[in-house]
C-alpha cells in the first residue's frame, strides 16, 4: 500500500477553534425543505442564477448557459465545442459557474476551463473577455470560478480556484489544502488583468459591497470568508470578514437587508464529529484515502448537509436555513434572491429550488 501513488500532495491545516455550536441562530431546521423544484430534469447542475426582469439565466453542468422565461427552457449559448456527457468531457464543453447582469443587460460569466465571457441573451452573442489559456503573471488559470462586477461595468472581479486543480478535481483541492488561488480583476476598458490576492485556498464565491469600497471572497478549504479593500484608508488591505464558519461556503450573494446570503453542501457538526475538521490535520490520511479511493467513490462517504446564512452587513448570523439530508436542496451552492424568492442554486441537481421568503 506505501508502495501506491496518490494523486495529492496534502498540507497539514487546521483551524483556529472547533466549529460553532449549531444552537440559537444556528439552530437545525428543515426550512429548505420547504423549497419547490423547478424545471425537473430539464437542466442538470445550475450552478449561479440572475436575472434580467423576470428572465431568468443560468449555467449548467453539460456546459450550457440557459433562458428561463414564462415557463420555457432555452440555451442561448455554449462555451464548448460540444455538451458535456461525463466530466472527462468538460474541458472541451466547458461548465459555466458565476454569472451576473452588467449594467447594459448583458451576462458575464465565468466558465471553469474557458474563461471570462459577455453574452447578449437577446442575440446570443457571446465574447470571449479573458481566455483561460492566457496567463496570469506567470500562471495559467486551471479553475475559474465566479465574479462580481461594478456597478458601472468597468471592472470585474474574479475567483481562480487553482493553477493546479481543475473542477472536476475540486474534492482534490479542498483536500489538499492547495493555496494556489487567486482573486483578480479584470478592467473591460484597458483589458488588463491583475492580481490583487494570491495564497488562497480554494477561493470560491465573491461579493462586492454595496458601497463598492470592498470584496468579499469566499475561501472554502478555510470555512471564512477574506474582505480586500478596493477603495477608502484600507484600500489594497485585506482582512477576515468572518472566521470558523460551519461549513465550506460557495457562492456569496446580497440580501434584501443589506447583508449577504452565503452557501454550503458540506458542515463541520458540532455537537458532532467533524470528519474533515479530523482529517485536515493529519496529511497521512488524506493521501492514504486517496490511494485506495476514487474521488467519486470518496464523496460517497461525505455527509451532505444543506446550510444557508444570511450575514448581516457586518458579517454576523441574522438567520439559518437548513436541509439536514439534502432531501429537496441537495449540492446546494448559490443563494439568489428574486422578488421575494429564494432561488437555490445547486452544482449537481437535476433542477432548480424556490423558496418563499414568507414562508420562513
């Protein structure tokens, strides 16, 4: 068995304090439960969602980027030069993951293996912005992940997740404790692209501030989320905006409130054992897993676990939503919020979720 190769090189990490105590805010429930599936089985993995009135778009994990108006599914564009029929197929049909509206109604979107891309819904135009071919101070883009951009569209900033680790790798990445993700941005004027943070492990959702003084940038393999300052006395700093999260956040979308609505598939339990709280620090498991299973093999074993946290505009727990087993919200990776919805993004279910905000 010493004898066999594992495909991760794993760091020993660990965090500061053990998960937070699932009480008060916190407190399990099963309000996700309460969601509707929406367009069942016409689409598979709706990563990110936006919206232009009440069109609603997202991509999907065949590599297209899809049209939800009055009740119809529509592609409007592809990335790839075919669908995706198995994940060994991705890098050639792309997998499009953070989306947004610009201020001229068009879509920006992130794909994982292609790049920053606009697209004109309305004539299904697509531009390439940023090719993931091209690097970035030396490195090459391996996983790009999601975007915010300002309000005035002139610049966009972006997540890379690795320069090693692709997508389908992600259960690599996180277990590796990889720290070569970066935050980025990209000016739609001059076309440059730099970096403003480097070191990340696994950067994954991002959130400009109402004010657009600040980004927030979630680092999954860590469970916080980084605040970098583009604006104001503290600006090219950066600090923690919250720490020891229970669980490993994806994407970070407003809220109605001013705050901010944060993801996660997977939690650290407390009360509870927490697996990969265990497993973190100590590499010689991780790589000793890694050599007798497959990573699919391996997410078998993970306890799925739906959160949902609306953070004020401090970073603290206004409130928590929660599908214990991922009965109806399963994979659960992006929290938009619509006319008074909820809709749930998730990286490998078969539709979309909706959920009232008066019913919770």
């Amino acid at each position: 068995m010493m004898l066999l190769d594992s495909p991760i090189d794993p760091q020993p990490l660990s965090f500061k304090e053990p998960p937070p105590l699932l009480l008060d805010v916190l407190r399990p429930n099963t309000k996700l439960q309460q969601a509707e599936k929406l367009f069942e089985n016409q689409l598979i993995g709706p990563e990110s969602i936006a919206n232009i009135g009440d069109v609603m778009f997202t991509g999907t994990a065949d590599g297209r980027l899809m049209k939800f108006e009055n009740g119809e599914v529509d592609t409007i564009a592809q990335f790839g030069s075919d669908l995706c029929k198995t994940q060994d197929d991705e890098p050639t049909c792309g997998r499009p993951l953070g989306i947004r509206v610009g201020p001229n109604r068009t879509l920006f979107v992130a794909d994982a293996y292609k790049g920053l891309f606009e697209v004109n819904p309305w004539k299904r135009e697509v531009k390439l912005l940023v090719s993931s071919d091209t690097p970035i101070e030396g490195r090459k883009m391996s996983f790009v992940n999601d975007l915010t951009i300002t309000r005035d569209g002139r610049k966009i900033y972006f997540t890379d997740s690795s320069s090693k680790w692709q997508i389908r790798d992600y259960m690599f990445l996180l277990l590796e404790g990889t720290d070569d993700g970066r935050l980025l941005e990209y000016d739609t004027e001059t076309k440059e692209v730099k970096v403003l943070l480097d070191h990340l492990r696994f950067p994954n959702g991002v959130q400009l501030s109402p004010a657009e003084d600040f980004i927030l940038v979630a680092e999954s393999t860590m469970a916080r989320i980084r605040r970098f300052y583009i604006s104001g006395l503290m600006k090219g700093g950066a600090d923690l905006f919250v720490d020891n999260l229970p669980g490993f956040p994806d994407n970070i979308r407003p809220s109605s409130s001013g705050g901010y609505w944060i993801c996660m598939a997977i939690i650290r339990s407390n009360p509870g054992f927490s697996m990969l709280d265990f497993i973190y620090e100590r590499p010689y498991i991780k790589r000793m897993i890694f050599k007798l299973f497959s990573m699919e093999t391996v997410m078998k074993f993970i306890q799925w676990y739906s959160l949902v946290l609306e953070l004020s505009d401090s970073g603290a727990f206004r409130r928590s939503l929660h599908d214990p087993d991922g009965q109806v919200a399963a994979y659960i990776s992006e929290v938009h919020e619509h006319d008074g919805y909820l809709y749930l993004g998730s990286f490998r279910s078969p539709f979309l979720c909706r959920l009232s905000l008066q019913s919770i």
